[in-house]
C-alpha cells in the first residue's frame, strides 16, 4: 500500500460526516446504492441537492455552504466541470478532503483542494475502496 493509499484508508477510518454533492434521490442510480451502503456503514450522511429536500431520510441542502455541521469528507457526484466550485465551498467550510468518485477527475481543482491542505482523490468509488481496504462491509438492514 503506497502513502496516499494509507492516508485514504485512514480518512476512511476517522471521517465521520461525509456530505454527498450531488446525490440523487433515486434509489435505481448509482450515487444512492454508493450513499446507502455508506450510510450503513455508520457514516453521517449529509445529502447536497437543490432539487431536494430529504434524501434516504436525511435533510437536504442546496449547496455545501449552507450545511451546519461539520463535514469531513466532500464526496462528488458531479461532472468533472462542475468541480472547481465544489472544491472552493469545500474549502471554504472547512472540510478535509474531496473525494471524486469513480470517472470524475479535474487535475486543477485536485491542486486547489490540496494546496488548501485538503486530501484529494479522484475517480475512485468510496464504496469500492471501503471494502478494498478491508474497513467494511457491515451487515446492511434493509
């Protein structure tokens, strides 16, 4: 396992909150079967949508930036040139990593997200990485 393999394992390990930009209120999309298993996982959820007001019975909000809570992890759901605004809010909250799931890469906004002191990973499904290093899965309750 190489350094930056470590590092997202841990963030994995510790994170608690993960607010999910992005992610779709239909149960057939991917982005809600990558939530829910999160979810069952014991990780906060925090759903960001503007067309939504509760997703998998968790409050909605519009943008990152109108969160209350804390949030550790950023998870994108977005096309690669929706990113950059995501990363800036990200930043701007605080957060301490943006984690671009599985076929969504933007080079530039990985670099603003990292020069901030954010962990970056890109196209990687957090799913999938949970259980490649072996932190899940929990039994899920349906």
């Amino acid at each position: 396992m190489n350094d930056h393999e470590r590092a997202a394992k841990e963030l994995l390990e510790t994170a608690t909150t993960i607010a999910s930009v992005g992610l779709s209120s239909n149960p057939d999309k991917e982005s809600y079967g990558i939530v829910f298993y999160l979810k069952a996982q014991g990780y906060k959820i925090i759903p960001v949508n503007p067309t939504a007001d509760e997703i998998m019975g968790e409050k909605a909000y519009p943008s990152l930036s109108d969160i209350p809570d804390k949030v550790d992890i950023v998870q994108v759901f977005r096309k690669p040139e929706d990113v950059p605004p995501i990363v800036d809010e990200a930043i701007k909250i605080g957060a301490k990593a943006v984690w671009m799931q599985e076929g969504i890469v933007h080079e530039e906004a990985g670099r603003t997200a990292s020069d901030a002191g954010l962990f970056v990973v890109m196209d990687i499904c957090m799913r999938a990485a949970h259980q490649w290093f072996g932190i899940g899965p929990k039994p899920i309750k349906l």
